[in-house]
C-alpha cells in the first residue's frame, strides 16, 4: 500500500484524484465483495460502450480509454476504472491525464 501512495503523491489535480477514486472502490469491493448501485450502473454503462458503435466524439473517447485499459491491463482493471470513474470523469480529463491515468493502473 505504500507503493501506492507514493506512485499517487506523484499525480497531481485531476489523476490524483482518480486515482485515489479507484483506490477506495478496490477497497470498498474487496471488502463488501460487491459494488454500490451507482457502481453496479457505470459498470453497465461501460458494458453498453463495449457492446454498440459509438457515433458521439465523448462516447468515443471512452470507449478508446476502456480499449486501452483492457489491452494493457485486464478486464479487472476495466471494471475497476469503470465502477470508480464513470464516462463523464474519463471523458473530462484532457488527453495527456487519460495517458498519465493509464500509466497508473498499468503501474499497479
């Protein structure tokens, strides 16, 4: 544990934050052994973006993040992102915090 935070007192603004999001739902999932309903909804949310073709220039960012934590990561870490993060947190980080994100959950 503190690996991480050592890895996060390295982020800053924005990734710092989700980054401490995605700390406290592994935690809170390994504890209760299941999600919140607002969780258990972006979950689906996310399953949804996997599974239609995406016309809208956000739903595309998102599904490209969740393309790029599945080839580098796992499906774990895609729920995890998903569960924690939401579409409209992803999609309002800039583009170089979406890479400094995804360098994080590869770190870990």
């Amino acid at each position: 544990m503190k690996r991480q935070h050592e890895r996060t007192s390295d982020q800053s603004g924005e990734v710092g934050e989700c980054c401490k999001r995605l700390r406290n739902t592994a935690r809170e999932l390994s504890v209760r052994e299941r999600l919140p309903d607002k969780a258990t909804k972006q979950v689906d949310d996310a399953v949804k973006t996997f599974t239609t073709l995406q016309t809208s220039s956000p739903s595309k960012t998102y599904q490209a993040f969740l393309y790029d934590i599945l080839r580098q990561c796992g499906t774990s870490p895609v729920l995890l992102c998903a569960a924690s993060l939401g579409k409209k947190k992803i999609v309002d980080l800039g583009s170089k915090e979406r890479v400094d994100l995804l360098a994080y959950v590869r770190a870990t």
